[in-house]
C-alpha cells in the first residue's frame, strides 16, 4: 500500500498506547469510542469561545468563567484564526483538510498571527486539570504553522486550561524544525510500518480495565464498581 498514511496528532497518540486499539478504531473501524460526558462538555466549551473571539457572540453562563482569558485573547494584536482546520501532503506541502493526498491533518483552536513580526500566539484549551499537562501537540502544531506561513518565525504557544485559569506556555523557532520533526517522523514511520505489514500489536495497560472501547480484547476487563 502506498505509505503516505494520513495521521493526526490524536490518531498517533492513539497508536502510540496501543497499536491494537487504533487497529479497531481507525483501520477496520469495527469498534466505536463513545465521547465522555467531559469530552462533550469541552466541544461545546471550544465552540463558545470560537464564537466569543470570532463573532463577539457572548457566553452563555455556564462558560462565564472563560470571559477575562478569552478578553486577553482577543486584544491580542494580529490575525485572528479560531479553529482552524489544516492539511500537509506528504511532501510537507499545505493542502485541505479532505484532500486526496493529505499525510498530516488537524486543527488549531486560535492562532493568531502578526505578519509584520513574523510572530504568532497559539493557544489549546482544556478542560481537564494542568497536573499532567503534555505540550508536545502544541510542538506539533507549531510546526505545521512554519509550513503554512513560512514568514513565521517563532510561535509562542500555551495550553489554556480554562477551568483553573492556568496558561502552560511554551514557545518554538522556526530553526530549529528540523530537529523538532524528528520528535514525530520515527513514530509516523512505525504507524505506516503497521499498515505495510498489518501488524497491530496489543499493548496492555491500564486502560484495558474498563478504559478501552475495544472490548474483544483478551486483555479487556470490565471496570471494578
Ligand atoms: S484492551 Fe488493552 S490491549 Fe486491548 S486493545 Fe484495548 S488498550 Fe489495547
């Protein structure tokens, strides 16, 4: 099969915990994972701010604790890009979201880009809690934007968790990519190297106590009450 497999950011970390799991989900697709009520809760929490930065359309109550951090997001200076979905070809070239050819594939919950700087901020939300906070998406998504707007030359991002009002910044230069995308390749190399062979390993772990929707498993076990 061609190895150009389409990824996301979320479909390789998917891979990465268990490549059995992501065989049933994402290859025979036999297997459905049912949104949390958390999960649920943070879509409809990432569409109010969208519309809060994009449109002014103003909170309802249940996010009012978003309006200060989504007030200093929105006086930030530059473009303003809410949810902005994006494509990369294999050869690293930006393309749709749905092309035929896309390799890598996602979205970006703000980015905004002052072009005459070459600057531009990126912020995730969250909605859980900041103890184990992992930025590597946000290096992911920062490399991403140096292929889109290559004029950019350093990102400074942060994962927002909104509910404890915490900001995780971190920030990337446009240099050093080369070296960031090899944080990526090799994972992306084992992903297509699954499909070539299609072998999709188990890898048991704590999420097969109830935590896994596939539960053909032989290593499923029901959660304990
Ligand atoms: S039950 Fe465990 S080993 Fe089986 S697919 Fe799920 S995570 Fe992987």
């Amino acid at each position: 099969m061609d190895n150009a497999v389409a990824w996301s950011y979320s479909a390789l970390k998917t891979f990465q915990s268990c490549p059995k799991k992501y065989y049933h989900l994402k290859v025979v697709k036999d297997t459905k994972e049912s949104p949390t009520q958390i999960m649920l809760y943070g879509i409809a929490a990432h569409k109010a701010a969208e519309l809060y930065i994009k449109e002014s359309i103003p909170l309802s109550s249940q996010y009012a604790y978003m309006q200060e951090q989504l007030d200093r997001l929105k006086a930030l200076e530059g473009e303003k890009l809410c949810e902005l979905k994006f494509g990369l070809t294999a050869a690293m070239e930006p393309c749709g979201f749905f092309d035929k050819g896309v390799w890598l594939r996602g979205a970006i919950d703000l980015l905004v880009i002052n072009h005459d700087k070459g600057t531009a901020r990126m912020i995730d939300y969250k909605f859980g809690k900041s103890k184990n906070a992992d930025s590597s998406q946000l290096q992911l998504m920062s490399l991403v934007v140096f292929k889109l707007y290559p004029h950019v030359k350093s990102v400074k991002a942060g994962l927002l968790f909104c509910q404890e009002d915490k900001l995780v910044p971190t920030k990337y230069d446009a240099d050093a990519a080369p070296t960031m995308w090899m944080d990526w390749l090799p994972e992306v190399q084992r992903l297509e190297a699954a499909f070539k062979h299609d072998v999709w390993n188990a890898n048991p772990s704590g999420l097969c106590r109830g935590w896994c929707p596939v539960t053909s498993c032989e290593h499923y076990e029901p959660r304990r009450s």
